[in-house]
C-alpha cells in the first residue's frame, strides 16, 4: 500500500478512536442500577476521641432485626464502618452500600462473616463516602434480601469489552503510524511500510485486541459487588 493509504488509515482510525470514545462515555455500559434506594438511616449520636469522629446510626427496616446500629468511623486518613449485631450468628452476609453527598452510590461491598461476636470486623470505607446504608441479606443460612444489586448484563459486557478492545486496536494504530512518520523520515518510511515487518506489527495489534476482548468479557462477568474481609475490632455502642 502506499503512503497515502496508510496515512488515509490513521486518520480513519483516529476518528474511529475519538467517536468510540465519546460513545463509551454515552453509554455508561459499567454503570449498574441499584434495587435499594438511598434511606436516611436515625441519627444516634456523634462520639470525639483523641484520632477520630465516630458518627452512630440506627439501621432501618428489616435490617434492624439482624444489625441493630452501626457506626462510621473518620480518622484524618481513614474511613471505616463497623456493625452492632443483635446476637450472635453462625454467619450472616450483608451490603454496605456507600453514597456520594449527592447521595449518589459510590460503591456496594458485599460482606461476609461467621461465628460473629456483637461487632463486625472492620470495613473500609471510600474516602469520598459521605453516607452509608446496611442492608441484610442473608443470617445462619436464611436468605433475606439478595435484591440489592442488578447484574450487567452479557450482551452490556460484550459491547463494553468490544469497544474497549477496539480503541485499543485503534489506538495503536494511530500511535504506531505517528511514530514512523515522526522517527523514520522519508526516507525510510517508504521502505519500512512495505516491509513485512510491518504488516506484522499491525496483526500483532489485532491480536492483543482480540485476546484482550476475551478477558474483559471474564473479569467482568460477574455483579457489581466486592467481597471484604477485615480485622477485628471492639467497639462500645452503649
């Protein structure tokens, strides 16, 4: 091929590169819809030691039979959650969905324990989290709730791994032409694009694109949840 038609190539993919882009912004197709809207647990009281400000609520609903209150524990460089359990379980599973100021959600951690005490264990918390809601989902084996988060679909994780794949393709298109142009010169480029050296680079390409689409596609099949685990700690909720 000749020059005008590789350089026709990289504008093509260029464009390809900033519309797919845009679209993968559009779309949003990482973004899960959450069952459980935000509910603005009661407010107990607001308790000062020496290193932090541990805020303590009241859970709500059915979630109160289970885990009684929970407190919110910020430290200049930390934020962790910690749960007052009713009586003790053989294990209990439940979400800790964290909200933005706006109330928007930053992220669900799923938890797990067993053979608890009256506290959980500690659950790191996002720094930028502002609220918190726990919601019960299953104790000593008896499912509760399991209704918190939806589930991406296949066909929305496809399309997500397809089009990251191909600005990945695309983009080393672009970058891969820019190079020779800029470093080759006229006077090897010529050469160098119909060598087969580069054909090869550019195959090369579409394969790490297509292995690339694969593992996408299995990281991302599965939900929007985070399994935690922590250490212990002992806090006094009276």
């Amino acid at each position: 091929m000749t020059v005008f038609v590789w350089r026709l190539l990289s504008a093509i993919s260029a464009a390809l590169f900033v519309a797919l882009t845009v679209l993968s912004l559009c779309l949003r197709l990482l973004k899960n819809v959450y069952y459980q809207g935000f509910q603005n647990d009661e407010f107990v009281k607001d308790v000062q030691t020496g290193s932090s400000k541990n805020s303590i609520y009241f859970t709500s609903g059915e979630t109160r039979k289970y885990i009684k209150k929970y407190v919110v524990c910020k430290t200049l460089y930390d934020k962790y959650l910690v749960c007052n359990f009713t009586e003790n379980f053989n294990s209990i599973s439940y979400f800790v969905v964290q909200y933005s100021r706006g109330k928007k959600v930053l992220g669900v951690l799923r938890v797990n324990e067993y053979a608890t005490g009256d506290s959980s264990k500690v659950i790191a918390l996002n720094r930028g989290c502002a609220h918190v809601n726990v919601i019960i989902g299953s104790a000593d084996d008896v499912v509760i709730n399991n209704d918190v988060i939806r589930p991406m679909t296949v066909n929305k994780i496809r399309l997500y791994a397809f089009i990251k794949s191909a600005l990945l393709f695309f983009g080393l298109f672009v970058v891969r032409h820019a190079i020779i142009e800029l470093v080759a010169g006229k006077e090897y480029m010529v050469p160098y694009l119909k060598n087969l050296f580069n054909y090869i680079a550019v195959a090369a390409s579409a394969a790490f694109a297509v292995f690339n689409y694969f593992i996408t596609e299995k990281c991302f099949r599965r939900k929007n949840v985070k399994g935690l685990s922590g250490g212990a700690l002992e806090y006094d909720f009276l």
